[in-house]
C-alpha cells in the first residue's frame, strides 16, 4: 500500500501539486490521469522520491520516504519497478542483457541464477525466444514487454508505469494494459499507472486519481467513472475520447497508404 497524505510542491510561484492525498492499494492498478500540466508527473516522481515535497508525505507500508535518508531511499528502491514512457531500453544491448541488467547492478546471484530470473520473466511477457535479439530488430510492443520483463526481474512489490501505451497501436495497448494487470494481481503488487489511455481507465481502474490544475479534482474506480457528474472529468474524459478515434483512424489511414504504395 501506498498513501499519499497532503502533497504540496510549488516550482517557483507556481502551484504544482495542492494538498493532494491518495490510498493506492496492493493488488490494485492504480491510475493518475490528468491533462498535461495537471501534476500527474510531478506527483510520481514525489512518490519515487525524485523530487522533494513542500509539504505532506508518502508512505509505503507506513515508512514516509519524505523522510528517508540515501541509503534508505536505496533499500526502498530495491523493491521498486519502473516502466519509463520510451521503453529505456540500451540498444546495444541484447533483450536478454537489457532485463538482466537490474540483476547485474543490485544483486551478487550467479550468471546461472540470474539467466533462470530472465529467461522466467521473458515467457511470463511472451517474449520466450527472444534473448538474442537487438532492440532494433523488435516491435515497439515488444520493447514494452522487454521493458516490463526488467521492470519485474526483481520482483518488485511496487510497480510505476509511465504513459505505458504511449506510441502504440491500440491492439497492442490492450495487450500491455492486461499483462500489467495480470502480472499485478498475481504477485499483489502495488501498480502505479500514470495515464491518459482511457482504454487503460475504463479497463483497468481499480483505483483512478484526476488531477486538475494540481488539485485532487476527483477519485473513484472504472465502474464509478461512467456514473460521474464532474464536469471537469467528464470533459476530459470525452476529449481523451475523442483523441483516441481521431489517433486510430490517422493510423488505419496511414497502414492503407502504406499498402497502396507497396501495390
């Protein structure tokens, strides 16, 4: 589990985050959603300890990393997985080194023991036989599930996925947005998403958090969020909507284009 209790940050004058508090529970995929320059990013770096609060703390299992020293900050780290926007991924690198790579750096297992961990969490995001391969001979889909595959090879008890869907087709998104579902329930581990994929809302919800303008606008689950009368949610949730089909439609236009020329 993890608490937020009366975030606030400011970058100068401006009000970033304004007393912001949140429950996300293990087990649970829970969503930040929001505009850009709502606080959304702001508020998962404060909650990896990237960034220091004004005010306020965030708690996991009850220790306030607010007030974590380095070394404390480091052990708690340990038991984080992050799956960054852009895959992260080290190009010259192969899959299998690109997952092994936390292993290399914050464990002393053997080359055996740490290969078995690779090779278990490459079948668990269907990427079996993929170890050899370069980050430029796969797909963008599959540099997402490389990159899950490492952000899960220690087996976190908290996950942090940033924009997980962003520059995927949505047939591939669903597919991400079921894996890090599935991979959440089975290991109870806490999920932090940070969203504006309503496919992502509407399908995996179990706790959403709206940030408007840096403020706590609304909360609830998947199944509250058709029933909401804020107006502030439901524009954006229509915009969201609206983007989606217009990103859809410019993609089949673009696949017909494609195969127009190949004719």
């Amino acid at each position: 589990m993890i608490e937020i209790k009366n975030i606030k940050k400011s970058f100068g004058e401006k009000i970033v985050l304004n007393d912001v508090s949140a429950t996300m529970d293990a087990g649970n995929t829970n969503l930040i959603i929001g505009t850009s320059g709502s606080g959304k990013t702001v508020l998962m770096k404060i909650m990896i300890g990237l960034l220091p609060v004004d005010s306020g703390s965030v708690l996991y299992e009850g220790k306030d990393i607010t007030r974590m020293n380095e070394t404390e900050l480091k052990e708690l780290r340990m038991q984080v997985g992050m799956l960054f926007q852009g895959s992260a991924l080290f190009d010259s690198k192969t899959v299998e080194a690109n997952v092994m790579f936390p292993l290399d750096m914050f464990t002393k297992s053997s080359y055996r023991e740490k290969l078995k961990r690779v090779n278990e969490v490459l079948d668990r995001v269907n990427l079996k036989d993929a170890n050899k391969k370069f980050p430029a001979e796969i797909s963008g889909g599959m540099k997402k599930r490389v990159a899950l595959a490492r952000a899960i090879v220690q087996n976190p008890k908290y996950l942090f996925c940033d924009e997980p869907n962003s520059g995927l087709d949505p047939q591939t998104s669903l597919v991400i947005d079921k894996l890090i579902q599935e991979i959440t329930n089975e290991y109870k581990i806490t999920t932090v998403i940070n969203t504006h994929d309503m496919n992502t809302v509407m399908e995996s919800g179990d706790y959403i958090l709206y940030l408007y303008k840096g403020n706590k606008q609304w909360e609830g689950s998947n199944k509250d969020i058709i029933f909401s009368k804020d107006e502030k949610l439901n524009a954006f949730i229509f915009a969201s909507e609206f983007l989606a089909k217009a990103k859809e439609m410019s993609m089949i236009e673009a696949n017909e284009q494609k195969r127009n020329l190949q004719k």
